[in-house]
C-alpha cells in the first residue's frame, strides 16, 4: 500500500492529477455572467411591478435576488473546490461543493413554500392589475432567463452544485412563465383565480426537485456508500482474482458528486503474487468500477492475525475503566541539522 509523506516538498495528497476537473474557467465565466444576468432580471421585475402593481412580479423578483445568492455561494463552491489538496485537507475542496448544493436547495425549497403560501393567499384575496405591462415585463424576464438557463444546461449534467444553480434559473422561467400566461388569460377572460394555481404547480414542482438534491447532497455529506446495492457483485469481482483469500473489511464513499473512492482490507493467500494481485485488484476498481480514489491493503494471514490483535488491544483499552484518565503521548527524537 503506498504512503504519502505529508514533509515532502511533492505532497500531492490522493492522486490530484487523476480528478481534476477539465474547463472549471468556462464554469466559473457562465456562473459569473448566470449571476450578473440575475441582478439584471431583478431590477427589471423590480420597475415592472411597480409600473403593473403585480404581485406576482414582485414575487418573482424575490426568487431572483435569492438565485443571485445561490449563484455567489455557487461561485464561491468553484472557487474552493479547485484548491490544491493539502496536508491538512486531503481530499481537497471537493465537499465545499456539496455543502452548498445542500444549502441550495434548502433556500429552493424555502422559496417554493413561500410560493405556495402567497398562492393560497391569492386565491383569497385578488387585486387588479396592469395585464399590458405584465406582459411586456414578463417576456423580457423571459428572453433574459432563457439566456441564464442556455449558459447552466451546458455545464450543469455533472456537477450537483451547478444542478441547482441551473434549478434556480428554471424556477425562475417558470415563474415568469405562468406571470405570462396568467397575463393573457387575465386579459381575455378575467381569470383571476389562474395565477395563484400556476404558481401553486410550479411551486410543487420545483420543490419536488429541490427534495431531490437535498437527499443527494445529505447522503453525500453523510459518506453513505455509492455501491450499497452492489456490494455483493463488487465483493465477488474481487475475490475472482487469483490470490484473493478474503475480503476483511470494504468501505465506499463520495467526495463529491461523480468522484467515488474505496478502501478495502483484503487477504491473500500465502505464497502469491502480491504485486499482480495489487495491480489487478486497482485495475478493476480503477476501470471497471470507476473509483477515482482507491486504497488497498494486502495481508497475509499473518499479517491478519497480527493487525487484529492490535485492534483487539485498542478495544480493550477504550471500553476500560483507565481509558478517558490518561493522554498518550509521542516521544519524538530531536531533529539535528
């Protein structure tokens, strides 16, 4: 098993070389302009509703000023994610990325409740407006969120914290959307009653999707495993492998969304190839399975019995009366230069 050596003036903790990202410049440019288009949107919904005293308008433009947070906190995940793993952060920034997909979606939801709850108000209570600068507002929101959403699409399939930041900016099409047809069948029919039920869909709907990657993003933070329906097929590739005794312990995990790793604690049999089993059991994981991160540990039964004993040992120690009244030390020798 290699070991990395946090002293060296080379510390590249983890293989960064194998993870990192290709065209984070192009991500963070869109995310930028995502973001500038947003301040943008909310000024222009800001001036239409007070020209159209609407309500829905204004409703909208509250979702953009809080997309326009979502995108910094967006920009700021991008930013740190892509630091250089370090000595104390090993794994890197890839989490930070997570963590703001996961407050994210808890500002998307918290937005779509607030919908809902404006919706039912309105059925209530319904006010007149200004249709014709409804719709003139509308469609330029329109034309400048189709822009945001065209930039998002193309760099949000991989990636969980673009997800949402590409979520925030179809909420906010749909909701100009239904502020646009709600508009014209006012107009026409003096439907009244339309718009608070179109909002109350779009709502349902973006909140339905935000639940989605609040999961994702939790089980993510959590470490649950990625491959807990397919322990049994992985467990079973790796002891086809000539050489392989038994698998002593196994653990999968995500760093982030699309980069997995493993650690597995493996037995072989005494007298084989150590360096062909190493080689074979990598590739698998590495090719196969698709782990960006692996870590592995081949013991001979020896060894085994050895390493047992001291976790053994360990447990002892902690469920004892002594444990918790005296602090282990470590004697180092002087360093002279």
């Amino acid at each position: 098993m290699e070991k990395n050596n946090p002293s060296s003036s080379n510390f590249e903790p983890f293989g960064r070389q194998a993870i990192l990202r290709p065209k984070r410049k192009n991500t963070l440019r869109s995310l930028v302009f995502a973001f500038l288009l947003s301040i943008g949107i909310f000024s222009w919904e800001i001036f239409g509703s007070a020209q159209s005293k609407s309500l829905a308008l204004l409703a909208d433009a509250g979702h953009v000023i809080s997309d326009s947070f979502a995108f910094l906190l967006s920009i700021f995940a991008v930013l740190v994610s892509d630091k250089k793993p370090n000595a104390k952060m090993n794994f890197g920034f890839f989490r930070v990325e997570v963590f703001a997909a996961f407050l994210n979606s808890i500002l998307i939801s918290g937005i779509s409740i607030f919908i809902i709850y404006e919706a039912i108000q309105r059925f209530r209570h319904q006010e007149e407006i200004g249709t014709e600068s409804m719709l003139i507002f509308s469609l330029g929101t329109i034309g400048l969120n189709l822009i945001s959403v065209w930039l998002l699409k193309r760099i949000s399939a991989d990636n969980i914290n673009l997800r949402t930041a590409y979520l925030h900016v179809l909420n906010d099409l749909f909701g100009t959307i239904a502020v646009l047809v709600g508009a014209i069948l006012i107009r026409l029919f003096d439907w009244t009653w339309i718009d608070p039920l179109l909002s109350l869909a779009l709502s349902i709907f973006i909140l339905r999707a935000a639940i989605v990657i609040l999961k994702e993003s939790l089980l993510i933070l959590l470490e649950s495993s990625p491959t807990f329906d397919e322990w049994d097929h992985l467990k079973k590739d790796l002891l086809h492998i000539k050489g392989v005794d038994s698998i002593l312990s196994a653990h999968t995990w995500t760093l982030t969304k699309g980069i997995h790793a493993c650690a597995f604690r493996i037995q072989i049999i005494n007298g084989s190839d150590h360096k062909k089993i190493l080689k074979e059991a990598y590739e698998l994981l590495r090719s196969e399975w698709k782990f960006e991160q692996i870590y592995l540990q081949l013991e001979d039964p020896t060894t085994t019995h050895t390493i047992d004993g001291i976790i053994a040992k360990t447990l002892h120690d902690i469920n004892s009366e002594e444990w918790g009244h005296h602090h282990h030390t470590h004697d180092h020798p002087a360093h002279h230069h």
